[in-house]
C-alpha cells in the first residue's frame, strides 16, 4: 500500500452517499483508511466489487466485536447505541443475526428463514397491489404528496407487517415506531424501540395462545433443536420490522427519483414494463444502493487482505455503494440502465453477500415491482413538486445520507 493509502480519510454523510466522490477515493488503493461520521474507530474501506465481496466471506473477519481476544472498549455497535443515548437494558434486543457469527449465526439464520418462505412472500402480492392502488387513488385525489412518508412507509410496513402477523389496527403504531427509530433523533428514537419491544412482548403472548399465519406464530411453534428464546424473537421482530421498513421506504423512494433523473429509463420502462420482473429492480438496486455501508468487519487476527496490513481487532467496512459503482465490475456504473444485464448471481452487493444476505431480498423485489408498476407504469403524469436541488437528506450515524421527503405531483 502506498504512505497515501495510509492516510486516514474524513468521510461526510454526503460524500459516502454520492458516487461522484469514489473514483478519487478508488485511487487510493484497494482499502482506504477512513473516519465514518460519528464514529471515533476509524474503518479500512474495501472499495470495489470483488473487493467488498471478498471481506464479506472472509471467515477473518467477524462482526461480533466481543468475540474478538483482548477486546477492550466500545465496539464500533455500542459506539452508535452510545450515540444515541439508548439504556442498556435494550442493547439485548439489538445486533441479532447483523452481529453474530459462524455457528451462532447459522443457527438463527437457519431458523428464522425457514419461516420466512417464498409462499408467505408471493401471498402478499395481491394485498400490496390492494394497498398501494388505494394509497395512489386518494393521493391523486389530493394532488401532491410526499412518497416517502405517504406511500412507501405505507407499502413497506403494510408488506413486513402482515408477514410477521401485526394487525392492520395495528400497523400504523408500528409504521410510527419505526419511522420514530428511523430518526436518528434521540428524542424519539429512545420512544420507539421501546415501544417496539413492548409490543413484540405482547404480541408473542398473543400468538402462543392464538396461532395464525405468520412469521411469530411459526417461530413459537419450531420446537427443533436449537429453537429461538422469547428474546431472540423479539430481538428478531425488532430486526425485521426495522429492516423491513425505513429502508425499503427510503428505496421506493429513491428508485422513483432515479427513474424520473432518467426519463430515458422511464420511457424504456414505460414500454417494455416485463423489465420489472427482470431486470429493472436489481439494477435500481445497484444505481441507488440505498443502505451505503456493510455493518462492520472486525480482524480476528493480524492478516493480510489485498496487500494491506490489517492488526487484529481493526475494523474493515465493505462499500456496498462504491463496489456497486466500481467501473472496473460495471460499465458507465454512474448510468442507469435498466436493461443492464448484471453478473453471476444477484450481480450487486446492494442488499449484502454472502452469509449475511438480507434475508429480505425477496420482499423488497416484489414492493419494488408493485409500487413502480402502479406510480409510473399503469398511470403517468408523476414529477417532482419541488426543484431537484431543493430535496433534502438527513445524516445517518455511520452511514451517509437518505432522502427525509419525495415531494411530487401527479
């Protein structure tokens, strides 16, 4: 490694989320020692595709942080509980599965995917298409709306939801929960995971006396070995009503954003709407990669990775957004192609790889579908109420930034 790639780089919220910042980061080396925002453990930056990936499988590297020997201090997960000011009594419920590793992670992976079927995913279709029709109808009656907080809060809770067997009187609460969670605001955010653990406590109470359905009833009722603890499922209802909802939100909304940037795209789309079932959503998937950083990889070891030296107990960070930009993985990677045909596998890191892929993949492909097809393919009309460089973006501790509003007209 080049005395360059050694210095340590200041990252903004800003510059993590704009591609436009990586080329000159890329320079630098493979790895690029960076300070995140609000975070006091500066991070190696794997930068590009197979870079990333690599880090991502390589059993070097773990995300649990106390397993490491001789750990002292705050990892970089309790640097962030820390900054948000949470008690420690819910620090149990938090980093389940995203911070676990090896046999442990296998463990609850394996349990909680095997109630998480393909058949339970497809059955929403019909629901989702329900809601977000009505959603678009009484937005249209009105005239302007904000898709984040209006419609793709909506659809991504709706769809979690209804899969993890919260009822629709219900549903709103939790939407408020996570929108609270989602913040960054401690003032709300401290609120809204109580208020969702509390509600997981109950609803946990109420399917093992009433089974349905669902994802809780079919974790309560797996008495393999191994089967999860009340707190576990909390823990993983917390996980998955989280994942589940503020970043799909944020993406519908980003995906609509980048198609009406690209009217190009739109049009193509427009005209060939079997690209939705393809094509389309994994390459909005890699252009807006909404979720920039992989969680932390902790060195188990003093090792080598891509010729750079790495002391046991630092911190690399795959760059789920710079490898999904990386121009040595993807032609003109800045430009969205709707029809770009991606490589072997799901061809982009925007949802994980490897142990850790987000075992939500198949949900946020069919919220896509259907909230694209009935906002900018069965009804035209959509733009922006807003100038484009009048849109805001709110910080996230350790990550970039996400769009806070999407206001349009129809």
């Amino acid at each position: 490694m080049s005395e360059q790639s050694e210095h340590l780089v200041t990252l903004t919220p800003e510059s993590i989320s704009d591609p436009s910042k990586y080329p000159a980061l890329r320079e630098q080396g493979p790895l690029v020692h960076a300070s995140l925002p609000g975070l006091e453990t500066p991070v190696w930056l794997a930068m590009g595709y197979e870079d990333a990936k690599d880090a991502l499988m390589d059993p070097r590297f773990v995300r649990d942080a106390t397993k490491l020997p001789g750990q002292e201090g705050p990892s970089i997960a309790d640097q962030m509980i820390a900054a948000y000011g949470l008690p420690a009594e819910y620090a149990q419920y938090l980093g389940i599965m995203v911070l676990s590793d090896g046999e442990e992670h296998t463990r609850l992976r394996n349990l909680v995917i095997r109630s998480f079927t393909a058949r339970r995913v497809n059955a929403l279709r019909p629901k989702l298409e329900q809601v977000t029709e009505e959603l678009f109808t009484a937005l249209k009656a009105k005239g302007e709306a904000d898709l984040v907080g209006e419609l793709g809060y909506i659809v991504a809770a709706t769809a979690i939801c209804e899969l993890m067997g919260v009822a629709a009187e219900d549903q709103p609460t939790v939407q408020g929960f996570i929108q609270g969670y989602a913040s960054g605001d401690p003032e709300h955010f401290i609120p809204a995971i109580q208020g969702i653990v509390e509600y997981g406590k109950a609803l946990i109470e109420k399917r093992r006396a009433e089974p349905s359905d669902d994802l809780v009833s079919a974790l309560l009722q797996d008495t393999g070995e191994g089967k999860l603890t009340d707190t576990e499922i909390i823990a993983v209802f917390l996980l998955l009503i989280n994942t589940g909802i503020a970043p799909p939100a944020h993406f519908l909304s980003e995906a609509v954003l980048a198609l009406l940037d690209h009217p190009e795209e739109l049009a193509k789309l427009r005209a060939e709407p079997e690209l939705l079932s393809t094509t389309a959503v994994p390459e909005l998937l890699r252009f807006v990669s909404a979720v920039p950083m992989g969680s932390p990889l902790y060195a188990t070891e003093d090792l080598e990775f891509k010729g750079c030296p790495i002391k046991a107990g630092e911190v690399v960070n795959a760059s789920l957004k710079g490898a999904n930009h990386d121009p040595a993985e993807f032609e003109d990677p800045t430009r969205l192609n709707i029809s770009r045909k991606l490589g072997a596998g799901v061809g982009h890191v925007a949802l994980g790889h490897g142990p850790h892929y987000c075992i939500g993949a198949s949900l946020a492909k069919l919220e896509t579908e259907v909230v694209l097809h009935q906002l900018l393919v069965k009804h035209d009309g959509l733009r922006l109420a807003v100038a484009r460089d009048a849109l805001q973006y709110a910080p996230v501790p350790g990550e970039g930034t996400h769009l806070t509003a999407l206001p349009v007209r129809f």
